[in-house]
C-alpha cells in the first residue's frame, strides 16, 4: 500500500495517523517532491475508477492561472488535463492511497482510509 501525501496537509497528516494507529504496512510517497509522472496519474485513475478532473484541486493558484474551470472534461481533453496534473501536482487531490488489492481511494476521511484498508 502505498500513500500519496502533501505533509502540509492536514487530511494528510490525519490519514497516516490513522495507518499508524492501525499498524498498516505502507509507503509514503511526498508526490510534490517525488512527482508521479503521466503514466503513474493514468495508472492511479484506472485504479480510483476517476477522471483527471475529478481528482483535480480547482481552486489552486496554477488551476487558476491555467483556466482549468474552462476546460472541457471529455476524452479529448483527459490527456491535456493528465498533463497538467504532471507538470503541476499541487493540483492532485489528497492524500490518495494505492490498495493491495489493486484499487485506489481518495482518502480525505476516515472511513475512505478504513475502506482501503480493508482491501
């Protein structure tokens, strides 16, 4: 199992508490520092079940700056919006933990961590 954190966070920092609390084998993965390139957003989206958009944090600076609000979220613009998720990561939702079981959870809760936990 593996999480993606911003250790500024404070959803973040709450979803490893709780990991630790329940004794889980994980890896930490700080993805501001450690970027996830284009390839591993694709694979976690397959895994999440998501489109770029819906993990996306329309509200920061570059979203702004980039005009994402306007963007189209179709299939001709998914590879426009995974690029800029790459080439920006603030803009990726968090934290988001990889399942052993292959599956994917943004976990912004509690709940969404116990339920990755229990894959």
């Amino acid at each position: 199992m593996e999480i993606w954190i911003n250790p500024a966070c404070s959803k973040c920092r709450s979803a490893v508490s709780l990991l630790d609390a329940e004794g889980a084998d994980y890896t930490v993965r700080r993805y501001l520092d450690d970027v996830p390139s284009e390839d591993e957003i694709r694979d976690v989206l397959n895994r999440l079940g998501l489109e770029p958009w819906d993990i996306t944090r329309t509200q920061e600076a570059a979203a702004k700056e980039l005009g994402l609000k306007e963007w189209a979220r179709d299939a001709d613009t998914r590879e426009r919006w995974i690029t800029a998720l790459a080439e920006h990561p603030k803009l990726i939702q968090r934290p988001i933990i990889t399942a052993d079981d292959g599956t994917a959870v943004v976990a912004r809760t509690d709940e969404a961590v116990r339920d990755a936990l229990s894959r």
